[in-house]
C-alpha cells in the first residue's frame, strides 16, 4: 500500500473517530474509554506479525514480549469493560 | 488467503470496532458494543494468525523452524490472556480508572516493542530505512514510550502507590521543552542517516520514557480520569503509527479512532 492511501485512511478513521463520540451520559464516560482502551490493544496484529516473522532470536523475543503485553490489553479492556457494563445494566434495572 | 481477502476480512473488522464505538454510547447498546468490538478483535487477530501462517523464512533463522514460531505465538497469547483475565476478574469495582491506566500502559509498551524489533531488524543487516518509514518509526516509539510511563504514574497516583498530589518543581515547563526538542533533534538525527543508529534510537526511547513522567506527575489525583483518557488516546496513535511502520491497514484505522475519540472524549470529561 502506498503511502498517501495510508495517509488517506488515517485522515479519514480520524475524523470518523471525532464524529463517534456523541452526547455521551456521564455514566458510560469509564467504560468507553475502557472499551476504546480495548480497540487500542489492536497493536497485537503487529506483534504477531513481528513475532511469527521469525526474523532473529532477538527480534523474535522482543515479539513475544509485544504479543504478552498486548493481550493483556486486549482481554483485559474487553472484559474488564464487560464488567462495568453489566453492573451498569443491574442498576438501571433497580431504577424500574 | 489471498492478500486482498485478507485485507477485506480486515476492513471488516474495523468496521466492527466503529459499529461497537458508536454502540458503547448509549446505555441501551453498550454491552452489545463491546461485544461486537471484541467480535472485531477476535477476527483481526484470526486473520493475522493465518497471514502469519504464510510468511516466507529465510533459512537459518527463527522463522525456518515453524515448531518456534507457532510455540512463541501460542504461549505469548495464552500468557497474555491469562494474565489479562485475571487482572480483570481481580479488580475492584472502585479501581477501574487504574486498571485502564494499567491496560492502557500495556498497550503502548506493546506498541514501543513492536517499534523497537522493526527498528532491530533493520539496525541486524544495516540496512537503510526509508525516511517515510524511518518518520513514523520514531514517532511510535516516542508515543508509545510516553504512554508506558506517563499510565504507570497514573496509575502509581490513583493506587496510591505514590502521592495523588500534584507534583511540581521550579522551570518544569522549560524543562519539558527542552527534553522535546532533544527527542525531536534526536529523532531527526536518525531520520537523516543512511545506516541505523543505535544511540539515537536509545535516546528518543529513553527520552520518550522521561517525558511521560514529566508530563504525568503535575497532575493531581482527582484530574487523573481526563489523563488516562489523553494518554489512551496516546497508546491509540502509537498503534497507528506502528500500522505506518509495518504497512497495515487495520492497525491505522483502529488507531486513528482510538487515538481521535480518545481526544474528543478527554474534553467531554474536562
């Protein structure tokens, strides 16, 4: 890929971004930014790919180290953020 | 898989990461945005498990034993899911803030070690790295150190592991001005070389490393929510830039919603 599309596409996933995050209650301020957290552990494709490249004992090394640190972020932010969620779900359920 | 399923599968799951942002808005949807988002991440990391699956090896090195590989990438997952599972299981309700600061800190060391073996790699075989690439290289490694220290520290301040106050000392801000110019002189130093360099790829590390604190530790307790927000936001461009770095789509895209929405989301708090 070349390197303007590239350009074009992180302009672009930016701006989208901006427009994602609405009028959000305050309430869901914690577990969206968890849940955006989450999405950020998306690093790990670069982390496999670095790992699986086999390219050194080095390099290959340092790729383990990204793919542990990764998926900590990764399962961690989901389900950390599933666990706020559902306690936020039971209290609105109280509320009724 | 050919290259162009493997880059469709991928689009799909950027479009379920904006589906999920979109969805963990509101109350009603929330839980299901999170799910769908995690849906996304599930497929993105199967489709690089397959793409990895027919990488080509040299001979000789790690990767002509895939036995190695397969073992380092399936140890490395289940390690990482463990331990991230039970952080969360583990958590107290009232220390969210902190175990995303912690994650969030995670994140971003992920994306400085990515940065580190591409850079690695290139600095074995000295072979020269394209400005664009050599650009967007030091950039993840500046963020992404940033974003390691700078969430360690708030982490350190909500735990309580270190005083929640604000932490400040005479001429800081010309301090961090001058630390930041140094990184960037530095940075540009490695840019404009034929060869990779080994002490300035140390420094802009080390550097990056030093900013976060800096910028971090002025920052009383109680501001800390909008902090972590910002220094998510962080880990996002980080990831986006490592998507710069190794020419991958859904790394740029994920990252530049991370790395926007995390700003946006910072001011709302404010």
């Amino acid at each position: 890929m070349d390197l303007v599309t590239s350009i074009v596409i992180f302009t672009l996933a930016t701006f989208l971004g901006v427009e994602l995050i609405g009028r959000v209650p305050p309430t869901l301020h914690t577990p969206l930014m968890s849940g955006a957290n989450a999405v950020s552990g998306i690093t790990v494709v670069g982390a496999l790919i670095v790992a699986g490249g086999g390219y050194s004992t080095l390099v290959t090394a340092l790729g383990f180290v990204a793919i542990v640190l990764a998926m900590m972020n990764v399962v961690g932010g989901y389900a950390v953020t599933d666990r706020m969620l559902e306690m936020f779900k039971s209290k609105q359920g109280d509320k009724r | 898989m050919s290259h162009e399923i493997v880059q469709l599968l991928y689009l799909v799951a950027a479009v379920l990461f904006v589906v999920g942002l979109k969805r963990l808005g509101s109350p009603a949807t929330a839980r299901q945005g999170n799910l769908l988002s995690g849906a996304g991440m599930l497929l993105a990391i199967g489709i690089t498990l397959v793409e990895v699956g027919s990488m080509p090896h040299a001979p000789g090195t790690p990767g002509a034993n895939p036995a190695l590989v397969w073992g380092v990438i399936g140890g490395g997952v289940l390690l990482g899911s463990g331990l991230g599972l039970w952080q969360a299981r583990a958590v107290k309700m009232t220390s969210m803030p902190q175990m995303v600061a912690l994650l969030n800190g995670f994140g971003g060391g992920a994306s400085l070690v990515v940065g580190a073996a591409e850079f690695l790699k290139a600095h074995e075989t000295g072979q020269n790295i394209p400005l664009e690439t050599g650009v967007v290289m030091q950039l993840s490694l500046l963020i992404g150190a940033v974003t390691v220290t700078g969430s360690a520290i708030a982490f350190a301040k909500l735990q309580e592991l270190m005083s929640g106050k604000a932490i400040t000392f005479p001429l800081q801000n010309p301090t961090n001005l001058v630390i930041f110019l140094v990184t960037l002189a530095l940075a540009g130093w490695q840019v404009s070389t034929d060869v990779p360099l080994m002490a300035p790829f140390l420094g802009v590390v080390v550097a990056g490393l030093v900013l976060g604190v800096l910028l971090v530790i002025p920052i009383g307790g109680a501001d800390m929510p909008v902090v972590i927000s910002l220094l998510n936001s962080y880990s996002g461009i980080a990831a986006a830039m490592t998507g710069f770095v190794i020419d991958n789509e859904v790394l740029i895209i994920s990252g530049a919603l991370v790395g926007s929405s995390g700003i946006v989301l910072s001011s709302i708090m404010w």
